[in-house]
C-alpha cells in the first residue's frame, strides 16, 4: 500500500513542478503586467500608482497649512504671542456668561405665586480653578422643600457647564421665620469647550 | 525529467513555485484593494485641494500687497497699552469709573468701591500680573456690563473680539464664495474695536457690499449677532467717544480670578466682589 503511494507520488511530481512552474511564472507576469494598469492613478494627466497619489496628498495638504499660517499672518492684525494667550483665557472666561441667565431662569422658574422658592444667598465663580459655589435655601414649599430642592439640582444638570453637579445632603430643616426648609451649599466644577 | 531530477526535489520545487504563486495572487488582490479604498477617496480631495492651493496663493499675494500698505503695528499698540510695561492700574481704574459712571446712568449699578491692588507676581515670559480688588452693588444687567467690559479690556481689533474658529468660518466662506474678498475682510478685521462698537453698522455694510454672497452675509450676520461683537456694541457702544476723549483706549488687559455675588439688600440686587488680574510687561 505505501510502495502504490509512494509512486503516484513519483508520477504525479513531475507534472506538478510543470504546473506550478508554469503557474508562478502567469501570476508573476500579470503582477507586472496587468496589475499596474489595475492600479494605476491619472494624477494631472500623468498615470502614477497608489504611493505617488498618497505623497502628492500628503505634500498638499502640508502647502495647504503652511499657506493658512501665513495668511493668518497677514490678515490677521496681532501676532504678540504673550498677547495671544491672554486673549484665549479671557474668551474661556467668556464662557461662563451665559451661565448667570442660565441659572436665573431654573430659579424664576421654581417662584410659586410670585414667592421666591429656591433662593440664592451666594454665586461664587472661581475662574481660576473653574468652579462655581452656589448656596442658598429652598423655602416656601413646605413639605416638599427637599423635592423642589432635588428639581434644583437636575436642572442645573441639565446645563452642559453644570453636567457635574454633585448631590447635596437632602434635608428638612424648621426655622421659626421660614418655616420648612432645606439649605444648600454645593461646589460644581465647571465643564468648558477647550 | 523524472531520470534527472529525484521525484522528491521536483516535488518540493512545484510546492515552492506554488507558494511564491499564492503569494503574488495575495499581493495583488491586496494592492487592487488599497487602491479602491485609499486611493480613490484621495483622488478625489486633490482636485479641491489643488483649487484651494490655487485660492491661497492668490489671496497671499494679496494680502502682502495689504501688509506693505498697513501703516503702524496693533502690536506696538499692544506693547504700549494693553501690556504695558509702565504700571497700567491707574489706567484700568480710570476706565473702570468711566463704564461705572455710564452704567449708575442706567441704573444697573451702585457706587463702586476703591479699588485695592496687592504686590506684583510674576507670571512668566516677562509678564507680571497685578491682582486688584473692589466691591460694588449691582443687578442682573449690571453684573452682564461689568463681566463684558472687563472681560473685552485689552482687545484692539474686531479680529481680537471673534474667537478662532469664528475667523476660521469667515475665511472659508470667503475662499468658498469670494477669494478676493481676503482684502475687505483683512480691512473689517483689523478695524479698531471702539471705532466698529461707534458705527458696526458702517463697517460690516463695506464688508457685506464687497462680498455680497448670501452665504456670507448670513454668516456675518449670525456672528454679529451671536458672538463677542454684541458684547463689544453694547458695552463700548455708548462708552467709546468717552474712552477716547480721555485717551484712555486701549484699555489694559483684564483677567477675572474671582467673581462673587451676594444677595443684595433690594431684590434682584447683587453685592458683587470681584478680584481681577492687571497685567505689565517686566521688559520692553
């Protein structure tokens, strides 16, 4: 039984040399032949391959930026680099403009008929280390005080600078003046487009 | 053949030539690929890319020609005013009083308090800073005005007044619809702050008559509306003829460390405690 394998083997070598031969040398003549043609590229009316397109790409795209520097340059009036950042940290510092009216309207929005409800005592923005503290009371709801003071909080989530409002203790308090209330005091670090 | 060479090199010569074959057909497949996923998308970016080089190199000639013609440097301005290096606190209150008096005027604020200023630090680059203090009453409108006028002290142009991206947007749209329009636009960038606060009307007519695109038009209309520029009418609007007068533009640059509000004695009345950042050049 191995001797019969042993020549099939024997015959069929010859012929598969041939085969493989003969194959390697099509495969190889297409690769230089056909293959090129498949791949190449019409780059301003020179035909060049996949390499010469991806460095033109990357030679542009480098003039491109190098141009878009210099016509900043020029058009734009300040160049003073120490200038510059100063400008920058002043426009992040504009940033937080928009989150006094912000927090305003969540706290108009809580008034019932016409009585302060969630009240601020103190708005303390750190530009620095960007963090805004905000104390004060809801009042004027009775039982519901720490509800209306929970409705505070998420919606002061609700604005992107605030996302990370931390949760305050939720507690009742009695005061012989402001009857049922419950105090916050919270320090939120302050989200910005960089 | 099989008398010449022994069956088993022949074999093992057909399995390396079958290989080598495998290998080239997987070479091949893999390069046709490449160059239907990578290079196709690519061909496609350089034509705009060409343009846009075409569009730049029109639109530097330009402005060099602009640049030759600019008389004076905002930067000396910069080096004379906004970072001075003569202490620039007196300058700073004056102006303050001055946006102060206007806006007691328009009952948004009460009496400022002196204004404390502590001992110099460094900061780096030659730069000190000088941290200054003061008090003072104020409502919801009133803590806006004070917010902008310091956090607008110290920009020369209405370039200074847009952020980047805002000047990014206004030079694509010019490139898009107009490249020649990079010397209007290069004009309307450079103007003085207080002068487009006095008369914006004026300078972004001139920018929109000389490139009268719709797309750019919106586009000018939406940043004038919605970016620093509105801060910058409202606050040196009124403040500017003043400001100049008193030769006290351009102002010193501003930086807020600290802004506090406490409730005020009226309703919707703020007492504000605002510590600042004077900043002075320790080398000219």
């Amino acid at each position: 039984m191995q001797h019969k394998l042993q020549s099939i083997l024997a015959c069929a070598a010859a012929p598969f040399c041939l085969f493989s031969f003969v194959l390697l040398g099509s495969v190889g003549l297409i690769r230089l032949v056909v293959v090129p043609l498949l791949t190449r590229v019409d780059i301003n009316g020179e035909q060049q391959q996949l390499g010469a397109l991806l460095e033109r790409h990357a030679e542009l795209s480098a003039m491109l930026l190098e141009a878009e520097t210099k016509r900043s340059a020029l058009v734009l009036p300040v160049q003073d680099p120490t200038y510059g950042v100063l400008k920058i940290e002043q426009q992040t510092q504009q940033q937080f403009n928009p989150l006094f009216q912000a927090i305003n309207q969540i706290v108009q929005a809580a008034e019932r008929g016409g009585k302060p409800v969630v009240t601020l005592q103190e708005i303390h923005v750190n530009y620095v280390e960007r963090t805004l503290r905000l104390r004060g009371d809801v009042r004027n709801a009775g039982q519901s005080s720490v509800s209306v003071l929970a409705w505070f909080i998420d919606s002061l989530r609700s604005i992107p600078m605030l996302a990370d409002t931390p949760t305050p203790p939720y507690e009742r308090k009695e005061d012989p003046y402001l009857g049922q209330y419950s105090p916050y005091d919270i320090v939120i670090p302050l989200r910005l487009d960089e | 053949m099989n008398k010449k060479f022994s069956p088993l090199a022949l074999g093992l010569i057909g399995c390396l030539c079958f290989g080598l074959s495998l290998r080239l057909v997987y070479e091949s497949v893999n390069q046709i690929v490449a160059v239907r996923q990578e290079g196709l998308p690519v061909l496609a970016e350089l034509p705009v890319m060409e343009r846009r080089q075409e569009v730049l190199k029109e639109q530097l000639e330009l402005s060099e020609l602009q640049a030759a013609l600019r008389v004076g440097s905002p930067d000396e301005l910069v080096h004379a005013y906004v970072l001075p290096t003569e202490n620039p606190v007196e300058r700073f209150v004056a102006s303050l009083n001055l946006a102060a008096d206007a806006l007691q005027q328009a009952g948004v604020i009460g009496e400022i308090s002196s204004i404390e200023t502590s001992s110099e630090q460094p900061v780096k680059n030659g730069l000190v800073q000088i941290p200054i203090r003061f008090s003072v009453a104020l409502n919801e409108q009133g803590t806006t005005a004070l917010r902008q006028f310091m956090l607008l002290a110290g920009r020369l142009t209405v370039a200074d007044a847009l952020l980047p991206s805002e000047i990014e947007a206004l030079f694509e749209r010019v490139e898009a619809d107009n490249p020649t329009g990079i010397v209007p636009l290069e004009q309307f960038l450079s103007a003085n702050l207080l002068d487009y606060a006095h008369d914006a009307k004026a300078y972004e007519g001139s920018l929109n008559h000389a490139i009268p695109q719709p797309l750019f038009t919106s586009l000018l209309m939406q940043l004038s509306e919605e970016s620093a520029l509105r801060d910058v009418r409202d606050i040196f609007g009124g403040l500017g003829p003043e400001l100049k007068q008193q030769r006290l533009w351009p102002l010193p640059l501003v930086t807020i460390q600290e802004l506090v509000l406490r409730q005020g004695r009226a309703p919707g009345w703020w007492q504000a405690t605002v510590t600042a950042s004077i900043y002075r050049r320790t080398e000219s």
